[in-house]
C-alpha cells in the first residue's frame, strides 16, 4: 500500500519495520527525514515529482511511502473493551479516518466493519487518521448480526445511531458498550438496527435533518465516554 505525505512519514516512524521503501523527489529538502531514512537503513531512491504525481492521488509533498497492507484484528479481542465502535457499511475513506482519529482521541481502541459493501483500511484512511490509526484496532467480519449477537452474549448493550431514537443526552449507558454508526446514505441497516438494544439520536435545530456520519459519531462517542 502506497501513502504519503510529510506527517504520515512522521507518524510511521515508531514502526519503522513497517516501511518497506520511500520515494522521494529530487529536491525534497527535509533534512530531518531524510536522516531518519539514512540512519534507519530505509530503502529509498528518488525520482522526477512529475513521475511521483501519477503514483498516488493527491498532494505528496514529494514523499510516497510503500508500507505493508493493514492487518486487521480478530473481533473476538476487542470483547474486554469498555466500548466498541461498529460502522454499518460506512462508504467514505474520509469520514473513516475522521471515526478513527475521534476514537482514539477519546480512548476507543476498537473498530469493527463488515467485509463487503464497506469502506476499508487504505492510503486515504491512514493519511484522514493522522497517525490514529496506528493506535486503533480494526476488525472486519463477514455479519455484523452475528457479532452483534456475540457481543451480547458477552455483557455488552448495543446501541444504534438513528433519527428516530431516544435523545442520548437522556440514557443510562450500559458499564460495556457497542455503538453502531450507520452508513452516509442508508444510515443503520433494517436487520442490524432491529438486533440493537437502544436507538439514539442526536437533537437537531436547524433546518438540515441529518449529520455527516463522522460528526454524529464524535457527538455519541463523547456522549458515551462522559457518561
């Protein structure tokens, strides 16, 4: 998986194995990293910018960097977590990374999304994150029924993100804590918002009847964490 960018390299650096080569353009200037590449024995070469352009999508800043793809967790690890977050077929690489950087933020380790029709783990997320995702564990799993099912059977409320639920200001969490976030189209799914023990939503004023999925996220996840 190629990233890239100034910051994704600095946030890489505490896991320099993960690096496999940098490309860099011919006048890139940051004598900081590039003593870090040199001093940590990090294959590089350089190249025309112009090239490096057609390599990735997006502003380099004249530094690509070739990493392993991501490894994603077994769910079944996160079921000693306080909470867990679930994205029910969350479609936006940009809204993904903005869930990961607010659940690390908010001391949230554990992401769990469904294998087909979903965003994955990719160079946009990594470089969204800002360096989070390094800090959080996903999960991807074939039902999100059945681990909702399997969370329940190991203490854990579920609760969904939806229009038409309770104000969440007004509910009693549960000590452990699965939270569902709903795709930007769709929302929560008919199957998955039926196996949820609590609907909540967020009070809105204004005359936009919906929020973008990663600022309800943050709103619920802070409502939960200060419960």
């Amino acid at each position: 998986m190629k990233v890239f960018g100034k910051n994704v390299f600095n946030e890489l650096k505490d896991n320099v194995k993960a690096i496999k080569k940098v490309y860099l353009a011919n006048n890139f200037n940051d004598k900081e990293i590039i003593d870090f590449i040199k001093n940590n024995k990090i294959s590089y070469s350089t190249m025309d910018i112009h090239k490096m352009d057609g390599m990735v999508e997006g502003k380099h800043q004249g530094i690509i960097i070739v990493v392993d793809d991501y490894e994603y967790v077994d769910y079944k690890t996160m079921l000693n977590d306080n909470i867990v977050v679930m994205l029910d077929h969350l479609e936006d690489p940009h809204n993904f990374g903005a869930i990961i950087r607010t659940c690390e933020a908010a001391g949230i380790k554990s992401i769990i999304i469904p294998k087909d029709r979903s965003v994955s783990v990719t160079s946009t997320v990594m470089r969204t994150s800002s360096g989070a995702l390094e800090h959080v564990n996903i999960a991807m799993v074939n039902n999100l029924v059945n681990v909702i099912d399997d969370f329940k059977d190991n203490g854990y409320f579920v609760y969904a993100a939806d229009m038409d639920g309770e104000n969440y200001k007004n509910v009693s969490y549960a000590d452990k804590v699965l939270l569902v976030i709903g795709s930007e189209g769709n929302g929560v799914g008919r199957l998955v918002k039926k196996n949820c023990d609590v609907i909540l939503a967020i009070p809105q004023y204004g005359h936009v009847n919906s929020l973008n999925a990663s600022v309800a996220a943050a709103i619920l996840i802070y409502g939960i964490v200060n419960k």
